[in-house]
C-alpha cells in the first residue's frame, strides 16, 4: 500500500544553479525549506530546514516590509542516528543588492535541556551547506505566496473552531 503525502509544495524556485522548494510539512506542523545545487546538470548537495509558523510569519514580514538584514533559524535533530545541527540563513547584502539563503547540517551534541546545538570541536569540512542567491523580488514572490498560505491556514483554523464560541446561552 502506498503511503499517503501530505506536503503541500508551496514555492519553488529554480535558476543556472541550483533550486528551492518550500513545503508545508502537515504532519509535523512546520514548513520544510529543501535547497540544491547543480553540478553540470545534475542536482546534488542537497540540504532540508524546518521552520515553525512562526519564525515563517516573522521572515515574511522582514522580507515584505524591506526590514531583511539576517535572519537565522537553529534547530537540531537526528540524522543516520547521529545527533545534528541545522541551520538557515537568509541575508541580505546590500553592496550587492542581493539576498542569499544557505542551509545547512553539521555535526551536533545534545545540550543538558534536550536541545541539539552545533558541536564546536568538529571541523568546519564536517558541515554541508547549500546556498541560492535571490533578488529582491524573487524573495519577495516567496514571501507573498508563504503569507499567503499562512493567512489561508489561519482562516481553516478559525472555522474550524466550535461555532458557540462566546455565545450567551441564559435560559
């Protein structure tokens, strides 16, 4: 029996050299941001973040309302059974007019409170990153239909809730 998908593809992105797909991860409740790079033709060094709604919500409104400097979101978890830390970057370099996005994974150790933070001891060669250059308004083309999506979800839930919600029932 084949199993059923439920990520919903909310955003790709692609260009000479690599691409970015966003994904709204419904199980889990976050949104799955999954970067790579071509080499000659092929996809490959590819990399997965996740991010909850709320740090979403956050990076849209820095990105639409041309606030953007950096923004970064650390998370960490298992991968091959070995403890790993995440990271994504999105920043903007106003030299250049551009915005990067990198992602990346690397080795990790569990803090005291459960939290997997990057392990300081490994060398840099043990991490991995992918990185996609944007322009302003590609990112903001990401950011529109991510908010969008966000409102969308936000209006379900609020359906979605007992319709006596603050009525007076006196007899």
């Amino acid at each position: 029996m084949e199993q059923q998908r439920n990520d919903h593809r909310l955003f790709s992105h692609f260009n000479r050299v690599g691409f970015l797909h966003v994904e709204y991860a419904a199980a889990l409740d976050k949104y799955k941001f999954f970067v790579g790079q071509r080499n000659n033709g092929e996809m490959s060094h590819d990399s997965l973040h996740f991010v909850d709604p709320d740090d979403l919500r956050y990076l849209c409104y820095q990105i639409l309302s041309d606030q953007l400097e950096e923004w970064v979101s650390r998370k960490g978890g298992k991968l091959n059974d070995l403890d790993v830390s995440r990271i994504m970057v999105v920043r903007h370099d106003p030299k250049e007019d551009k915005f990067f996005l990198k992602v990346g994974h690397g080795p990790g150790i569990k803090a005291g409170n459960g939290i997997t933070l990057p392990d300081q001891s490994a060398p840099k060669e043990a991490w991995t990153f992918t990185s996609l250059v944007f322009t302003q308004q590609q990112l903001i083309t990401m950011a529109l239909a991510l908010r969008d999506w966000l409102a969308a979800t936000t209006v379900v839930e609020l359906l979605s809730l007992p319709t006596t919600l603050g009525e007076n029932h006196d007899s």
